[in-house]
C-alpha cells in the first residue's frame, strides 16, 4: 500500500512570545482510516511535541477536540482526513479566546451553560415512599434529542450572533434550558423564561441554523431555540390573562 | 430603546413569524390563484367579480385575513432586516435600526387598519 502524504497547515499561538497567531506547516505521512485528529496526534508525537490540542476519548463523546478544519467547525475525532485534499488548515474555534496554539478558553461558554439552570427545578423534592417519577415515550421524546449535547462547542464557533454579540447565551446552553423546560419532571420554566427573554436569550437568535448544520450529535440547537420563542411568546401572551409565575403546570 | 425593544420582542416575533407564514406560505398562493389563476382563465372570472370580493373584503373574518397579509409581512421584513443588520456587524446602531424598520412596520399597518376600515365606508 502506498501511504500518502497530506500537509497540515495549523495555527501555532504561544501567549508568552507571540502578539498575534501564526500558521505552521507539517507534512506528514497519512494512513486512510486516519480522522484529523489522529494526524494532529502524529503531529505532536512524531513531529513536533511543542503542539498543544485538546482532545480526549477518541470517540464523539466528550467533545473536547472540537477545531476548525478548513474553516468550518468540525469535532477531529469524527473528521476523515480523507475527506480533504493535500492541503488541510487546522486552526482554534472561531469566537472564543485563544490559550494556545489550538486550545481555546471554556470559562464564558461555562457561565453560559449556568445561566440557563440546567437541572430539574422543583418547588419540593419528592419523598422516596412517592415513588418514581413516570414519564411516557412521548413526553421523553420532546427532549431526548436535546439532551445529546456533548458541549463541543462546535455550535458557537458557527454562530453568526454568537461572534456579534459576546452576552448572547448561545445555542447549546439555549438547547439545554429548554430541554429542561420540556421535561415533565421540572417546574423551571417560569424562571428559565425570564432569562431566555432577556439580553442575550432567545430572541437574539436570527435563526442562521448553522448551530444546527455543525452539530455533530444532531441535536438541532436551531430547532430548540425556535420552539422556546414560540413558548415565550405564548408564555408573555398567557401572563396578560394569567398571573405572571403561575401559568406553567 | 434597547430595553423596550427587549420588552416587546416576544410580540415581534410573534408578528414576525406571523408574517413569514403569510408572506413565505399564503400571499404565494394568493398571487397565484388571483393574480395568474384569473388571467389564465384557470379560475372563474366570476368567482373573482367585484361584489363578491367586496362582500369577502368586508365580512369580519375577510377583513381580518386582508389585514394579516397587509401587515404581517412588513413585520416579517423588518425584523428581517434588523437581525441581517446585526448579523452584518451593526449591534451598535441596533436601537435605531430597529426603531426604523419597526417603524416602518408600525406605520404600514397602521396605514393597512386604515384601508380595511374604509373598505366599510
């Protein structure tokens, strides 16, 4: 078998020496089943253990190795270097700070992501000797899908309102406060609701749906935050008729 | 403005959504089957006659679908507009984008109320 070789364009960033991030090419021997994670591992064990990326289980679950490949938002891990040509350019997520070379800073996605409560909100713990909680196949089904979110990140590098405005919540955390919101177990909604409807909440969303295209679990983010505006609208529509807080069941 | 923007967005977008069914869904439909249907002979000339039209115009629930197609999709236009703004890098001037393309919006439907009512007479 021949073994081909592919050039990795990556973007090099050392806080210490450098004002601005620079690029650095590695030619390296590729194998076919290779994803661009795998290269950049090459990279770092063969080549240069200067490079710093982050990445840890290999297999779509932990989403730490999200970087832009070529450009677009892709999960490393799950990226076949096969689907690109000789030349492959590796750079940090677009719209958050850089630490170093391809590693980018987590702590404002974090603050995000708490923002939204992202638990089961209840006025008062069920008892034991209540027993279960019951929830039908339908009931899970109106979140399920939103509940896969691996916290890639992929989402806000793509999303045009995300790179505009630094307070907009985003899409994942969006997706997650709504997940719990459509969960029959939680009674959050109320407050959740005031938060999605302030700056920076849901009817920031332009609804571009790249958050969407670049999910690499199909959570559909997109979708989530359309369905919330839809229930905050009938939610600020219900408060007129209804005692603010005590419209939700 | 910003803050009463905020307050009002979930209206906004309830007319803007509003507004992209009508324009994106009905108004299509509409222009085909009155603006093409009619000249092409595929629908009755009759059907589209000036009495029945009027009568359709001024029963309650006509007068009420030609005012959503009048005044939804400028809703649905100039929230468009607003987020295309801000998209493009406008966050700063948000305030007073916003308060043109909402006013425009405001002032068509207003001007759309008007035309419904004097359909009346």
């Amino acid at each position: 078998m021949s073994q081909e070789t592919k050039t990795f364009v990556v973007t090099r960033f050392d806080p210490d020496k450098d004002e601005v991030p620079k690029t650095q090419s590695y030619e390296i021997p590729v194998e076919g089943d290779w994803k661009i994670l795998d290269a950049l591992n090459y990279i770092k064990d063969e080549v240069d253990p200067t490079l710093s990326h982050r990445w840890s289980c290999r297999m779509a679950v932990c989403g730490s190795c999200g970087m832009n490949v070529n450009g677009e938002p892709k999960l490393t891990c799950k990226d076949p270097v096969s689907n690109y040509g000789d030349t492959v350019e590796v750079a940090p997520l677009s719209n958050f700070p850089v630490v170093r070379d391809l590693v980018v800073e987590l702590e404002g996605f974090m603050e995000k992501f708490k923002a939204v409560k992202p638990w089961i909100v209840v006025a008062k713990e069920r008892a034991v000797e209540e027993g279960t909680t019951r929830q039908s196949p339908d009931e899970l089904a109106d979140f399920k899908q939103f509940s896969m979110c691996i916290n890639c990140m992929l989402c806000y590098a793509a999303c045009p309102v995300v790179s505009n405005e630094p307070d907009f919540i985003g899409p994942a955390a969006l997706a997650l406060g709504h997940r719990y919101n459509q969960d029959t177990r939680d009674e959050g909604a109320p407050e959740r609701n005031e938060i999605f409807r302030d700056e920076g909440g849901v009817f920031s969303c332009s609804f571009a749906n790249e958050c969407s295209e670049v999910c690499p679990k199909k959570v559909n983010p997109a979708g989530a935050i359309q369905q919330a505006k839809l229930r905050n609208v009938l939610d600020w529509a219900a408060s007129f008729v209804v005692k603010r807080g005590g419209k939700e069941s | 403005m910003k803050t009463l923007m905020l307050k009002l967005e979930p209206i906004i977008w309830g007319l803007f959504s509003g507004g992209m069914m009508v324009g994106g869904i009905l108004l299509p439909v509409f222009v085909l089957v009155v603006g093409l249907g009619g000249g092409f002979g595929a629908v009755d000339g009759q059907a589209l006659g000036y009495d029945r039209i009027q009568a359709l115009a001024t029963h309650p629930i006509g007068s009420l679908l030609l005012l959503a197609a009048m005044a939804l999709p400028l809703w649905g236009g100039a929230h468009h507009l607003r987020h295309l703004w801000i998209d493009l890098g406008g966050l700063k001037s948000d305030g007073l984008v916003g308060a043109l393309c909402y006013g425009v919006a405001l002032v068509g439907s207003l001007v759309a109320i008007l035309a419904v009512f004097r359909l009346h007479g």
